[in-house]
C-alpha cells in the first residue's frame, strides 16, 4: 500500500461518512471523491486494507 493509498483512506476515515469496515460503501465513497487508486487498491488487495484499518500503520 502507497503512501496516497494511505492518505485516501484517512480521508474518508475523516468524514465520517461510513463505517470503514464497509468495504463496499468506502469504494463508492472513493469513486465520488475521484480516489481512483483506492478503488482500484479495494478491488486488488482489500485484506491489506483491513488489516491497515485495524492495526494502523505498520513500521
């Protein structure tokens, strides 16, 4: 996961607009947002997403 990748995901986080474990809702969230990476990262790798929104960052 990059470092935009990150960075859209606390965006979102951020807004408070949905529970970040809803996957689905957090890629639709990113499309409107035009954080394409993310959607594509969602769609590749979404266990690296869930373990990042659950442990945070990893050194």
């Amino acid at each position: 996961m990059n470092q935009k990748v990150k960075e859209q995901i606390l965006t979102i986080r951020d807004t408070g607009l949905t529970n970040m474990f809803d996957v689905r809702v957090v890629q639709k969230i990113a499309y409107d947002m035009d954080f394409y990476e993310l959607v594509d990262f969602l769609e590749e790798d979404r266990k690296s997403y869930v373990d990042f929104i659950i442990y945070g960052e990893k050194e």
